[in-house]
C-alpha cells in the first residue's frame, strides 16, 4: 500500500521493481490524493498491463493520515492476510520486501528500522538528523515505546493487528499516523519487529515534510497519549476503564 501525492516521477519506477520482485500473491494499492502532477495517470497506465496493480483515487479528502486508513481498509476488505506500507519515493526501497514477508512470520508487525545495527540513514543533513533522534527520543519516552525507528513509515502488518487497532477510531490526518499507529499496537500487546534497512532520503519530486508539520504531529502524540489516560483513545473504551 502506497500513499502518494505529486509523485508521477518515482511511481512508475517504484512499481516495476516491485513488480520485479515476482512474489506470488502480491497485490500493489496506490492510494493517490487526487495528485495534480498526474501520478493517477501513470498508476492507471501500468494497471492495463498488469491487474495486480490498483489504484485508490480520493477527491474528497487529502491527507498522509487519511490516506493511509483508507488504504488499510481497501487492503482488508479485498482480503489481504498482510499489508506492507511503505512511501513512493525510494526512501523505502523494494528490495526489503521479501526480508519483511520473512519477519513476519514470526511477528505481528515488522518496522524497517534505520536505528538498528546494519540500518542506515543516508544522504540526509546533520540537522535533519539530530531533529529526528531528538523527535524519536520524545515520542518514545512519551508512548513508552520500545521500538528505535518510531518514525519509520516502512511497515508490514498481520491482518489482525489493522483489525484490532480501530482504523475508524483513527485521530491523525498527517504524519502523526505512524506515531499513532505504533501506539495503538502496542497498546494491543502486539509484537513488534525491527530488521535494517538503509533510508536513503528522495532524490526526484519534492518532500512534503516541513517544520510546521512536524511540530503539529509531536502534537498530535501528546494528544494520543492523553486520549489513552482518558480511556478515549479506542471506540470500546469508557472513561475510567
């Protein structure tokens, strides 16, 4: 599942290597907020050649958060046993497919983790970097995760755990949906596992992240928490439960 928005220059590519990889069985959502550059357009193309390729088109919402949820739920009700999610700029790269299909296995979700021995973060400025450890250390702390990458949007997750996590419960539209994800799995007592991957930071199209976002999604982390103290951060919960 791949949320996109104005990435017509690495879709295309992107889906070819996945489509390189030959895994029996895989289905590739693109979920696209109604893109004005035409990535729509080069989904659509592909998906007359190979059928294993869909497209999502939303025009009525737009939004990393919403995407993600509504691609969830395509992913469910069309019968997937696992879903990977992961962005459509090469930062996540195909290739660490088949090792995710692997972990999981063993594990309810499996994180490719930048944070770990044999994990890299490439081609990204020191500031970037500290501003991410800085980021990671507070959403940890916060949600008492026991995870190192918290913000890694490269993800694979078991059926049961998009079902029991209440995606229609969901509170972010942006960014904060990784962070919001994480903690509702682990809320859930799910296992989690990290395996390295290298993220390499885009090199064509424009990123969507800016300082303003990331102070409203640490925000937005505060928010869950205190949603969770309150027993409203799940549909089923009561105050004071």
């Amino acid at each position: 599942m791949i949320p996109t928005y104005n990435e017509r220059e690495n879709i295309g590519n992107l889906i070819r290597e996945i489509l390189n990889l030959k895994i029996p069985d895989l289905h590739i959502v693109v979920v696209d907020d109604n893109s004005p550059d035409g990535t729509s357009g080069v989904v659509k193309n592909l998906s007359k050649e190979h059928p294993e390729v869909e497209l999502l088109l939303r025009t009525a919402e737009r939004g990393r958060g919403s995407a993600g949820i509504a691609g969830f739920k395509y992913a469910l009700e069309h019968g997937a046993d696992a879903v990977i999610e992961m962005d459509a700029d090469f930062s996540h790269h195909p290739k660490y497919i088949p090792y995710m299909l692997e972990a999981i296995q063993n594990a309810d979700m499996v994180i490719g983790s930048r944070f770990i021995s044999g994990g890299k973060d490439v081609n990204r400025g020191i500031i970037r970097k500290v501003i991410t450890n800085l980021a990671g250390i507070y959403v940890r702390v916060l949600l008492g995760l026991k995870i190192k990458d918290v913000s890694s949007g490269y993800r694979c997750f078991k059926r049961k755990v998009l079902e029991a996590i209440e995606l229609d419960s969901m509170v972010s539209t942006g960014p904060s949906i990784v962070s919001e994800v994480f903690y509702r799995a682990h809320l859930k007592g799910f296992s989690i596992k990290e395996i390295p991957i290298a993220f390499e930071d885009r090199i064509r199209g424009q990123t969507k992240l800016n300082y303003k976002i990331l102070i409203k999604t640490l925000l937005m982390v505060l928010k869950f928490k205190r949603l969770n103290k309150r027993g409203l951060l799940f549909k089923g919960n009561q105050p004071g439960d």
